[in-house]
C-alpha cells in the first residue's frame, strides 16, 4: 500500500467502537459479564507463522504500526461501556498487552483506582519481569495468555523466529505463579517438518511450566506466512495437492505427512492439555498408550469439555445456569 495514499489513524482520535450494532442483535454477547478491548494495535515481532510480518511489509512507510492509546482515552471506552452493558472483566485482546512497559506500569497503577474491574490480557514470556508480573498482579490482572509454541528450541527460534528461549519461557512462570496469576499457554504442532517426539518435548516444557490450561494447535499454511513459504521450500507441503485448508486449528494437518501421522498429531492436540493438567497421565506408560489408542470421536469430545471447563475459569466466565446453557449451544453449533 502506498504510504502517500495511506496513513494509519492517531488511535486516540477514532471515536470508541460502536458496540450497539452487535449487542442489540447478539444479546448473549450484551449479556456477558467479560468484554473485549483493545488498547492498542500492532506487534513488533516477526513470528513466522503469525500475520504480522507481512502486515509490516504491506504498510511499511504508513506510520508507526505499533501504537497504544492514551490510557485516559482506554479508561473513558471503558466506563463507555461499563455504563451501559454488565461488565465484570475486561478482556484485552491485544497482540501483547505489555509491550510497553512505561505504559503498561502507569496502566497498572490507574486501572484499579478507577474500576472494581478485573481483567485478563495476553503477553510475551520475554518481557515478563518482576516488576510487571507486580504490577499484573496489583492491576487486578486474574489471568494471562502467553505462547511457547514449540518445546523444541531449533524449532522455536530458527523456523518459528520465536525470539524466546526456553529459560524465559520457565521464568515467566515462575514469576507468574509467584504473583499467583493464572496463565494459559499456546502452542503450534504438526509444524513443517515437525517429528511427534519434537511435538512430545512441546508437551514437556509445558509440564514443568504448569499453566491453567497448555493448548496445541494445528498448524494451518495460510497464503502469505513465511511459515508457508519455509513449508512449501523444504518439500514439507504441496499447496496444489492439498489446496483446501481446514476451517480451524484442531481437525487435521495438511503438511505431507501420511494419514497416520496425521491421525497421531490430532491424537496429540486433544490430549495435550489434559496430560499438562495431569502429567502422570503422561508419564504413565501404560496410561498413555491406553489413552493414545482411544477413537479420535472420543478424544475431541473430552478435549472440547476440558477446553471450554478451564477457559471458563481463566476468564472469570460467571453466569447463570441459563447463561451456561446458552454459550453450550452457541459452542457446540460452532464445532
Ligand atoms: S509475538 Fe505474537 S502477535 Fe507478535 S508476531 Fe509473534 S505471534 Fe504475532
């Protein structure tokens, strides 16, 4: 995109989203006691399986991609919307919510002076401190969303360009639980070129940090990743054999892998955060094999109970048995 013709807009000049056209036709999403916000835009890391290395060279010349709002800017859209919906938590989706640090410590000491509002928001291991682990802590921050991606460190920083070693990933942990924060942890498997003992490592440094909930998603090539393109290169994908992508990150692997390789690494995504949760499920060998050797069917069902149970909690979902019901239907109408 020309930067002549484009630049990107000072956030705090935009007037606050527009959430009446959702809410008034969606009222379980009015309803909810958690609602989502963004207190900035961008990212200034260049994973390889993520849009944001692309998006940079799309826009390069329109401004600086990386922006916050002006904290007074955030709290007023806040107080927007808590005056006008329930609102109990606050979720910020943010591609990394502390990327700033100066803004994220002013954040952290005005929110709780101004809202008896919790929230939860997403971060990077690396940039967790002491001092912002605190200051999540003070904020009222009830839960965290981080990325390992791959237990495997060739993996992780030379093919994902992760920027994250493994140390950082257990200190952020160590911090975290310190702090007494709950965390969720993402992953990818089923990478390029990715062996089910590289997938099994994932596993295991997700064991000894201990999060709420360990999730493995399935890798997707979409057009654009440089991800892609590494697949593709190293004869790990043919994108004219297997053209279709799946519709999520959980049904299959379309790498060039065989059809029990494939079945292995759905096997691994459903049972992943269930052997985090409970690693002598894991460590047990019989155990393992008896679970590994239950039907797909029944592997998904367990994992969709599992995942919907702890994200719940991790976001501080309290609602009415009526409510309950309600998200049932719309999740399971999803799958
Ligand atoms: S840190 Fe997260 S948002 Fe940023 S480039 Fe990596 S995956 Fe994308």
């Amino acid at each position: 995109m020309p930067s002549e013709f484009y630049q990107f807009a000072d956030l705090d000049k935009l007037p606050f989203p527009d959430r009446d056209v959702v809410y008034k036709v969606d009222a379980l999403l009015r309803d909810m006691p958690s609602k989502q916000f963004l207190s900035g835009r961008g990212c200034p890391y260049d994973c390889a399986y993520c849009f944001n290395h692309t998006f940079k060279e799309l826009f390069k010349g329109c401004g600086q991609t990386v922006r916050k709002k002006n904290i007074g800017y955030l709290l007023e859209e806040i107080r927007t919307v808590k005056n006008k919906y329930p609102l109990k938590n606050v979720v910020f989706n943010d591609d990394t919510f502390i990327i700033d640090k100066k803004w994220f410590l002013d954040f952290s000491r005005r929110f709780p002076k101004e809202f008896n509002l919790s929230y939860t928001c997403n971060i990077r291991a690396n940039l967790v401190d002491e001092e912002i682990a605190k200051g999540l802590s003070e904020s009222n921050c009830i839960g965290v969303n981080w990325s390992i991606e791959s237990g495997n460190e060739f993996l992780r920083n030379a093919v994902l360009k992760r920027s994250m070693s493994s140390e950082q990933a257990l200190e952020a942990a160590r911090l975290l639980t310190k702090y007494k924060i709950p965390y969720r942890i993402g992953n990818i498997i089923g990478l390029p070129g990715e062996k089910p003992d590289q997938m099994l490592e994932t596993l295991e440094l997700n064991i000894k940090a201990k999060p709420s909930l360990g999730l493995a998603n399935i890798f997707v090539p979409f057009p654009g990743l440089a991800l892609t393109k590494y697949a593709i290169e190293h004869g790990y994908y043919n994108p004219e054999k297997n053209a279709r992508l799946p519709k999520d990150f959980f049904s299959e692997s379309v790498m060039d892998i065989t059809p029990e390789e494939n079945k292995q690494v759905q096997k691994i995504m459903c049972l992943f955060p269930i052997f985090v949760n409970m690693p002598f499920l894991f460590y047990k060998r019989i155990i393992r094999k008896i679970m590994f050797s239950c039907p797909q069917f029944l592997l998904r069902f367990l994992y969709e109970i599992f995942y919907a149970d702890r994200m719940m909690k991790l976001y501080a979902v309290r609602v009415s048995l009526v409510q309950k019901y309600r998200i049932a239907l719309r999740y399971v109408a999803n799958l």
